[in-house]
C-alpha cells in the first residue's frame, strides 16, 4: 500500500485531487478502446434501435395530434351506418355548429366496358375538406372537377384504376346507374389515415351526384360521415356532452380531436411496443457480449490486477477502479446509441409521412431518449459487476496463474445483490415504461427464461461431449475437446446466435403456415364471390340469375345490417374490463343478421335454438369466445344499438365459429321479429367453376348496378401479399437481435485469440501443419454452429407451434424448408467468423512466443 500511496503523492495535473480509483481508471482508458469494441457496438445498436423506435413513435403521436383536423376532417366527426341523420339531427348539428360537411362511403363496383372492379367510393359536400388540402394530379379545385357538364359528373379516382381498367383521363367509369367523367387523381387526401388492408381503390365523386341512386338507400352499407367545429362559445368538451344528452340513441359514432385517428394510435402503439422489445432483446442479447468483453479485458489485466493486490490494493479499490472505467465506456456506447437513434425520425419520417398522410415527421424527443439511455446503463451494470466481482474476489497467486488453471472463483454477496437490482431495474424499465404491462411482463419472463434455457442447453452441450467416447481421428478429437476445455466459446456461441436464429426460426414457420392456410386450406372450402348489398326485392332474382350461370354450385345468403353493442348487463362498453382478443367486437359497429332455423355448419355449444316460428322477446345467439372471455351465462342481456335505438335481448345460446372457413358467419345470431322489420340488405356467398367468375360476375353487375362482387381469390392474394409484407418487416426486425448475436460471437472469438495462438503454437511444435490445425478449428466451428443451429430450431419450431395452435388457433404443419435455411446461416456465420480468428491465430510465429514464456 506504500507504493501505491507514494505513486498517488507523484501525480500530477488536474486529476491530482482525484480519488485513487478513478486516477486509476483514468490511466486505463489512455490504451484506447481495445478489447471493447464489441462491448461499444453492442451497447450502441440496442439503445439506437430503442431509441430511435421510441423518437419515431414520438414523431408519428406527435404528427397525428398536429394534423388530427385534417385527420378527422373537423373538431368532431359523427358516423351512421345504413342512415343519414334526420332533419331534427341535422338542424340541431347546423345550430349549434360554425361550418359542417358531409361525406358518404360506400363499397360499390366502378365498370368501364365489359371489365369491373371493386372500389370504395367517397361522395363529398361542397365543403370538403374543412381541413387540409385535397390535391389532385393534374391540380385543380376539386369542387370543379366534380361538378356536373354537359349531363356528365366528375370523378377523381386513385390512379391505379385507370391501369386496372385500362382508363386514361377524360374516359367515362359506370358507377350504379350513373356515368362519370373521369378529370383527374388522387394525389392526396388530407382525411385518408393509413390503412393496411383495403379491398379496393378510392373514387371521389360529389355527394349530389348520388341523389335517387340505387347505392344509397334505406339498408344500403353506407357510411355518412358529419364533420364539424362547435361554436366557438359552447366548446368542443361541452358540445360533445350536449350531443349525447340530446341524442342519446342516435346510434352514431362520436370522435373528436381526442381519438382523431385511433386505429392508427393503436397501430403505431403496438408497432411501437414491438420494436422496443425487440431492441430490447438486442440488448439482452449485446449483455452477453458486455460480460464476455469485460471478462476478456480483465483476463488481460491479470497481472496488473495482481501486482496491485500484491502492493496491498483493497479489492473494494480495484474493482471501483475497472467499475469507473467500464461506465466511461457505457456512457461513450450510450451516447452513440442515442445519436443514431435520434437522427431516424429525421432519416425515415420523409418517407412515413408520405405512406401515413402525414404533412410531416421529425422532432427531437426527451423521452425515448432518456429511456433508452436508462436501459443502456442497467443492461451495462447487470452483465458487467458479475465478471468484476469474481475478479476482485481471487487472490493474487491465483491471478498470476489463472490462464494456466483457472480457479474457482467465489462472488461476494453484495455484487450479487447489486446484479439482481441491477436485472430488476432493467425488467421493472420494461414493463413501467410500456401501456401493455401484461405483454411486457409476458416478454420479460420469457427474456430471461430464454437466457436461461440458451445457457443450460451451452452447459449440457458441453457435458455430454466430456462424457462422449474419444474419438480416434486426432482432428475430431481436439474438435469436441474444444467445445468443453476451461475458456471454451460454446456457452458464448450458443446464447448469443441462439436467440436471435430462434427468432427468426418461429417467424418463418408461422409465416409459413399462415402462408399455407391461405394459400392450400382455405380456398378448398372458401366460397368464390361474396356479393353484397343486395336489397331484399332483389334476392330472388339475383339467386335466379346466378343458378342460370353454368358451372355455379352453391349460393348461399342471408339478411344484414350493421349494429353496434351498447351495454351488457346494464353497463356500457366503457364500464367493462374487455378482454383484447375481443376489443374488435365492442369497438364499432358490427354486422347482424337473423335467422329462423339454426344455420348450416353451426355447432351449438350451450342453449337451444329458438323455434321457427318464435315470436316472444327478442334473443340472440353469441360466438362462444365472446360468451367465455366476457364471463358470461345463458339468460344475460346485451343492448343493441340499431338505426339509432336501444333494444334489450337475452343469450340463449352460444355457438362455436371457425372464421378460417371464409363462410358467412357473424359473433350475433338474432330471433325473428326484431331485425326482421328493419332496414336491411342481403350478403351472399357463391360457390363456382373459377372458369366462369368473370361471366358471372359481369351478369351481375350489368344486372343490379347496386351490388358489389368481392372476389374471395383476389382478397386472399392480397391478404398473403400483406402478410408476406409483415414476414418480411418482422425478419428484419428479429434481424437485429441476430446482428447482436454475430457482434457477441465475433467478440467471444476474439476474447479466445490468445488461447487458440496458444494451441496453434503447440500443436506445430507437435509437428502439425497449418492445414490440419485449421481443419481442427473449423471443425469446432462447424459443430458450434449446427449445435446451435439445432438447439434454436427446436426451440423456435416449439414458439411457432404454440403460436400459431394456441394464439391463432389454426393448424400447425412443420416446415423443413423454412428451418433449414436458419441451420445453414447459423454454421455458416460460425465458421466465417471462426476461420477468420483461425487465420489470425496461424499467423503468429511460434519461436517468438516460445522465448518469450
């Protein structure tokens, strides 16, 4: 202790003040960042990854409350489904409103010759858009290029209609009875929120142009949307409460600046809880490569940390010492962690504002940062005092030969304390910080139950090869020898590409079965068209006419209209603790029907069907998920808001649905008598030669203009195109967790250079040449990478069985070709990374080495 206190007294400069410790550290940091450039990197692409997730989710929550007008169309928007508001409605919505416009949407058929295609079309007031910009390629005012000449409307479709139906401008489109003129496209619309999935393109055409057509009327699927400002002097918050209180059954959906676009916050919410547990996981992962750096930066201070304790250094000092020096580095990873994460909103919002129809994305944003600073600094400190305390722990002699024999190393009970607080901090930052605790907690525990399953899987990998029988190759032998000697790469290999191959194991098998259910499964029992809208005068000729195409099989249909649940049991949706597997069901409006007699393919699971001619009380029939998650029993009421009035009914059954088979089915079956008087059309299902669609299909739309085909083929192409989209966007994301995964496994092999020098030296001092002491090495490599292959693929193929049987419910086929891809990236990126060590070690001369040892 004297000469370190006389080394202390001969310091110089403006660190002369400092505690012994950090000029320590201090004098540690002046040899450069080697032996922590994987710790660096590691640290810097999780926090990145967090934070520039959390700055972009920012950036979007922040961009939807800047344009939530033009968004919403207005402060308020009112919605009615099957209706328009009536004159009492509307002349209270014009009193107590400064401006008001009315918007109507309704899924029809656009024709142009003898070719169709299904189009969502939006009929627009003078008004619109109270916010924002419509703009139209080539520009000019829209009211314009809507307004009537010559007998003619305008329209302004998307422009990918004109390629579908081989249009240019200036050409007419058929849409119900009336033809339109065709005089620009949609560049941009301020009210579009993004949506993932829609069955056709958009087509604006003036809501007068609709007056007396077949499209809107009395049980037509048609949304009216009511955009409006309150009165300056009553307020937004007061207005809406006055609306409730004055119509309180009027059945419309209210939204305002509030929840101007919630599909979209949910969206970007999941999204957003998604990638920051992915980060996470790189993170987690990246942990492994912080203990490895800091293990392997110690092993080269053995004997400094040695001669320090032989001068009487406390084990306190020294392990503050590297402790010092290991936050510096932290905090230097951090910070350029957060640099990148920072510049995404500004690297990627240009091109999401234009996919979102968002005027703008970018802005700097505290939180995020902050939070991925924070977990930045618990991953460090929990996978770095570990390694620190079982080095301060050894006694100097130790140190001096622990690379020769490795002792048993003790750690202190505190440092274990500060590691579980450390990991509990971390797991509590997880959770706390996310709105989906449940989720987060879920992904917490399978984190770590993960880790753990990686690292006693790497233990008895390395047990069983100690207990195989020797083999005779010499080469071989070595080979499995490695994989268990003290300082082997295995426990490091294995948990490190482990989880990220895992990962994408279990996607690419879920994508691949929902890829097969879609694509095999569903279309052998999925019906070829759905029609819709079809009004009741027309059911029977509609069912005449498809029955006279050749090659139609089967025509199935049934009464509908669109409702909403407006309280179970006396409370509203509000009041309730609805499970998320079925939010969908309590969210909006929900299609209905009626029947007398119980449906084909319907299995009933508690209750009885009601009689034919049964006309007590109305009841209804409930999708068995609901009535279970719900907690409910046979004989309990819904409120059921239709055409603007409440109505009670009682569950008198509950019924099983597979909502695989793409057959009509809806969650809520009702009684005669009370839906069968109301305003409503018709949906059915047609089943025929796929030779024949298009006949049929122009039949019926030549025929009943009002109808509109959806094609169950082309829906599924796009809905595997989406979902190929999402595999594609998850496997980049879990590709994150992977590039930890080869950032970790390039660190461990360099942590183990000097060993293999070592055992290169030996062996061509034994007479080996290069090549064999190579093949030995990729030999080892290669077992690494198919072990670990092995293990994530088990594992992964385990996680995409519970997926998709459990979650998605649907059935579960192992796909060989998905998982072998995934064993061959695994011993491929062991084997480079391994070879390049290799080629490093054989460099190194061996008379050098020997005079120096």
């Amino acid at each position: 202790m004297t000469a370190i206190a006389a080394s202390g007294r001969k310091a110089s400069g403006k660190g002369q003040g400092l505690p012994l410790f950090l000029r320590l550290a201090r004098r540690e940091l002046r040899g450069g960042l080697k032996g922590f450039r994987v710790f660096l990197a590691c640290l810097a692409l999780g926090v990145a990854t967090i934070a520039g997730v959390g700055s972009l989710s920012e950036s979007m929550l922040q961009a939807l409350r800047d344009d939530g007008r033009a968004l919403l169309g207005g402060e308020v928007e009112l919605r009615l489904i099957h209706r328009e508001a009536s004159p009492e409605e509307l002349a209270w919505l014009r009193e107590t409103s400064s401006r008001i416009s009315q918007v109507s949407e309704v899924r029809t058929m656009a024709r142009a010759g003898e070719n169709a295609r299904l189009v969502e079309l939006k009929a627009v007031d003078d008004a619109y858009p109270l916010y924002g910009d419509f703009i139209a390629e080539p520009a000019g005012n829209l009211e314009r290029l809507l307004e009537e000449r010559d007998g003619r409307w305008g329209a302004v479709p998307e422009a990918s209609i004109l390629n579908t139906l081989d249009l240019k401008l200036g050409d007419s489109l058929k849409i119900g009875d009336r033809e339109y003129e065709i005089r620009a496209t949609i560049k941009r619309e301020p009210d579009r929120t993004a949506r993932a999935f829609t069955l056709g393109p958009h087509v604006v055409v003036d809501l007068e142009s609709l007056q007396g057509s077949p499209l809107i009327q009395e049980g037509s699927l048609v949304q009216h949307h009511y955009r409006l400002d309150p009165r300056p002097e009553i307020g937004l918050a007061a207005w809406t409460e006055q609306v409730k209180e004055r119509f309180p059954e009027a059945g419309w959906r209210i939204r305002d600046l509030n929840n101007a676009a919630p599909g979209m916050e949910r969206f970007i919410d999941r999204v957003t809880l998604f990638m920051t547990l992915v980060g996470l996981t790189s993170l987690l992962v990246g942990g492994v490569g912080v203990a490895n750096a800091v293990r392997s930066y110690l092993d080269g201070k053995r004997k400094v940390i040695a001669t320090l304790k032989t001068l009487g250094a406390p084990a306190r000092s020294i392990f503050a010492t590297y402790l010092a020096q290991i936050l510096v580095l932290g905090v230097l990873g951090i910070a350029v962690g957060l640099a990148l994460g920072a510049l995404v909103p500004y690297l990627i919002g240009p091109f999401l504002a234009e996919q979102l129809n968002f005027s703008s994305l970018g802005g700097l944003y505290a939180r995020p940062l902050i939070l991925a600073a924070l977990f930045g600094l618990f991953v460090t400190l929990a996978f770095s005092l570990w390694p620190l305390g079982k080095a301060q722990t050894l006694p100097a002699a130790a140190l001096f030969r622990d690379h020769l024999e490795p002792a048993s190393r003790q750690t202190l009970r505190w440092v274990m304390a500060a590691t579980a607080l450390a990991g509990g901090a971390l797991a509590a930052l997880a959770i706390f910080s996310t709105q989906d605790k449940l989720f987060a907690t879920g992904f917490v525990g399978g984190a770590v139950a993960s880790l753990l399953v990686f690292r006693l899987a790497a233990e008895g990998v390395m047990r069983l090869a100690r207990r195989l029988p020797r083999p005779r190759t010499p080469g071989l032998r070595l080979a499995v020898a490695n994989l268990y000697r003290p300082g082997a790469a295995t426990s490091s290999v294995v948990v490190s590409l482990g989880l990220g191959l895992t990962v994408l194991v279990a996607i690419a098998l879920i994508e691949g079965n929902l890829a097969r259910q879609v694509s095999e499964r569903i279309p052998e029992e999925a019906p070829g068209f759905y029609f819709i809208d079809i009004q009741p005068e027309q059911l029977d000729p509609f069912k005449t006419l498809v029955r006279d195409v050749s090659g139609s099989e089967q025509v199935e249909s049934v009464p509908m209209l669109r409702g909403r649940i407006a309280g179970v049991n006396g409370k509203s949706p509000d009041e309730l603790d609805i499970p998320p597997d079925i939010a969908w069901v309590f969210r909006g409006d929900r299609g209905l029907t009626w029947a007398r007699e119980l449906p084909p393919r319907t299995e009933l699971v508690e209750g009885e069907w009601w009689a034919p001619d049964y006309s007590g009380p109305p009841l209804v029939s409930l999708d068995q998920e609901v009535f279970d998650l719900m907690g409910l029993k046979l004989g309990d009421r819904l409120t059921i808001n239709l055409l603007g009035r409440n109505f009670e009914v009682e569950i008198a059954n509950t019924r099983r649905i597979d909502w695989q088979d793409l057959q009509i089915d809806f969650v809520m079956v009702f009684s005669p008598g009370l839906l069968e008087s109301a305003p409503q059309s018709n949906i059915a299902t047609v089943k025929l030669d796929p030779e024949k669609e298009d006949a049929l299909e122009r039949a019926v739309v030549n025929a009943f203009p009002n109808i509109s085909s959806i094609r169950v083929k082309e829906a599924l192409a796009r809905a595997a195109e989406f979902f190929g989209r999402v595999a594609v966007a998850v496997s980049a994301t879990a590709g994150l967790t992977l590039l930890s995964g080869i950032l970790v496994l390039a660190g461990a092999f360099a942590a183990g250079h000097q060993r293999r020098v070592y055992d290169s030296v030996v062996l061509k001092v034994l007479g080996a040449t290069r090549a064999r002491i190579a093949g030995v090495f990729l030999l080892q490599f290669g077992l690494l990478g198919l072990i670990t292959a092995a293990i994530a693929a088990a594992i992964g193929t385990l996680a995409g069985y519970i997926v998709v049987t459990q979650v998605m419910e649907a059935e579960f086929v192992f796909l060989p070709e998905r998982v072998l891809p995934t064993a061959l990236l695994a011993a491929a990126l062991t084997l480079v990374l391994g070879f390049l060590g290799t080629l490093r070690a054989l460099s190194v001369k061996a008379a050098p080495l020997l005079r120096n040892e």
